[in-house]
C-alpha cells in the first residue's frame, strides 16, 4: 500500500468518523439545551469542508462542487459561536435574530453554481473572506470563553476553549496553504481526521459530551477552594468526623449547600469522593491513638470506635489502604517511638 492510498484512507475515516458523530449529537436525547445540536453543525461544517479538500485531491470537481465544499466555512463558524453562548452563558438556547448569520452560508451554497471558483483573481478574494468569516467567528467564540470561564465548570470550559483552539488551527493550515508555507494540501484532511479521532476518544471516555458529572454546575474555581477551607476548617474544629453517623447530606446542611455542591467541592479540590475524605480524617487520628504510649492496652475496636468507624472490619480496610499496614502492625511499628 503506498502513501498516498495511505493518506485517502485515514482522511475518509476521519470524514466518515465525523459523520457519525453528527448523527449521534443531532439525535442525542439533549438536557443543555441545543449544545449537542449546535456542536454537531460546527462538526459537520468542517466535514463538509475537509470532505471537499479530499475530494479535490483526487478528483476534477467543478467549480460549483468546490463552493458547495468551501460553504462549510460558513456553516462552522456561526454554530461555533452559538455553541459556546448556550454552552458557556446562562442560555439555553439562543434568539431568533442570531439565525440571521446563517445568511452567508444560504446565499453561497444557493449561489454556488454562479460563484467564481477558477483560480482568478476574484477566485482568490472569496476564498479569503470565506476564512475571514470563520477568523471573526474564532474570535467571537473566544471572547464567549474569556467571559465566562470563570462562571461555569472548568471542565466546560477547557472542552469549549480546546474546540475552538482546533478549529483556528484549520484555519491556519489552510491559510498557510493558500500562503505557500503549508505545501501539503491533503494535510488539512489528515489534521481534521486526527481532531475527531481526539474527539471520538474523549466521547468515549464521556468527558466531552457529557462534560463531566458536574457539567451543569455553575461554582468556579475560585469559590470552590474558598468552600473547601470551609469544609476543612468545620472538620479540624468540630472534628465531625468522629460521628459515626455522618453523612454528605449532614456536612452539606451545617455549610447550607446542597449536597451535590459539596460534592463537588471535594472532589474538585481533593481529587476524592466524600467517604475517603472523611476517613483520612479518621485514620490521621487513629494513628495518633495507636502510638499513644498511655493507650497501648487500648483494644483496636475501641479505637476503630472512638474514629468514628462503626465497625472494626471497615477500620481495618480503610487503614490498610491508606497506609499499607493494619491498625495492629502500625502500633507495633512505632512503639516505643
């Protein structure tokens, strides 16, 4: 197989890749409004587009095709905008008025049999504000970034920000083609294809789409580290480990937020779930106990007890696991010490 059936096969893949994708995000069951939907246009925009590009390469397309081709531009930058508004803003879908940015793209693939597409002149400038458009959109979509990073789940907006980040970088292939510095044309089809292979990977994994468990979240970083403290602070002070009857929901009611905030808080700030969090406050006191030289007749369960554990098999697990030992190998590691 040489390189150039290589190189068409990975970028119909990547094509045929992104194409179910969109079929995916349009028939998706949507709880974000029209994100999904909006974001399988910008997909397919830029399918329509890189389709064209490899097409091109080995096929005579005429003139009328490659419009239809380069309409995708026009497609992908207005739903790249709309996508971050409902994405990012508190809305869950956008005014009818914004529809009218659609405009560019109706007329040119209606159009599209009467549009030079000849290597002239005027050729030329079309095919340069058709990018144009997209870079105004670039930057629109980055200013919807830039404003509201801060007020939505860093999760979201890392995903938002990497997506337009992918599609500027089209955008600079295709520029630096037009300029001469990128020689290799086909290349634009082979970065898309690796782009929705990045994409595929992260649907699978369900951080992209889904977003995360706390997608829906609008907590930011800053006030999350600052409920963190909180959470700490009510711990080291009025040691609420130690009841055995403690819960997500009962911390939560003592901070007045919900549970799912919390939550969240802790699994942002700690990297863990509510239950191991607790328990670390439990074991760090259960080491002090144990090399407590006026408590080593102390029995283990009493220990286990006074942690807040209700049990001494759960004591047991959950120190081993933090610290490799049993309750009884760590007393008998540090006596005397």
């Amino acid at each position: 197989m040489d390189k150039e059936t290589i190189i068409l096969v990975l970028s119909c893949l990547g094509i045929a890749q992104a194409l179910f994708i969109c079929i995916y995000l349009i028939t998706l069951k949507r709880k974000d409004g029209n994100a999904t939907f909006f974001l399988a246009f910008v997909i397919l925009g830029l399918t329509i587009r890189i389709g064209k590009s490899v097409l091109n390469v080995y096929m005579d397309l005429q003139p009328w095709q490659r419009n239809l081709g380069l309409s995708g531009i026009l497609l992908t930058g207005p739903f790249l905008w709309f996508y971050g508004k409902v994405l990012l803003s508190p809305l869950k879908t956008i005014p009818r008025k914004d529809y009218l940015h659609l405009v560019p793209f109706a007329l040119f693939a209606l159009l599209c049999d009467f549009i030079p597409n000849t290597g002239s002149l005027t050729s030329y400038i079309i095919y340069l504000m058709v990018f144009g458009h997209l870079a105004v959109y670039v930057g629109l979509s980055f200013k919807i970034f830039y404003q509201y990073q801060g007020k939505v789940h860093q999760q979201r907006a890392k995903w938002f920000r990497n997506l337009v980040l992918g599609v500027g970088l089209i955008w600079v292939f295709y520029m630096g083609n037009l300029a001469g510095i990128f020689s290799y044309y086909i290349g634009g089809a082979l970065f898309f294809s690796l782009l929705i292979y990045i994409f595929s990977f992260l649907f699978l994994q369900k951080h992209a789409f889904q977003l995360g468990k706390y997608n829906t979240s609008t907590l930011d970083s800053s006030a999350s580290e600052r409920l963190m403290e909180q959470v700490k602070t009510l711990f080291i002070d009025q040691q609420v480990f130690l009841e055995n009857t403690i819960s997500l929901e009962s911390i939560a009611k003592k901070m007045e937020i919900s549970p799912r905030k919390l939550s969240q808080v802790i699994n942002e700030n700690e990297q863990t779930n509510f239950s191991d969090f607790v328990n670390s406050y439990r074991i760090e006191k259960a080491k002090v106990l144990l090399t407590d030289s006026s408590l080593q007749n102390e029995k283990i369960i009493a220990i286990a007890y006074d942690c807040g554990f209700g049990n001494v098999t759960s004591f047991n697990l959950a120190f081993k696991a933090k610290t490799q030992l049993t309750p009884t190998q760590y007393r008998n590691k540090f006596k005397g010490k």
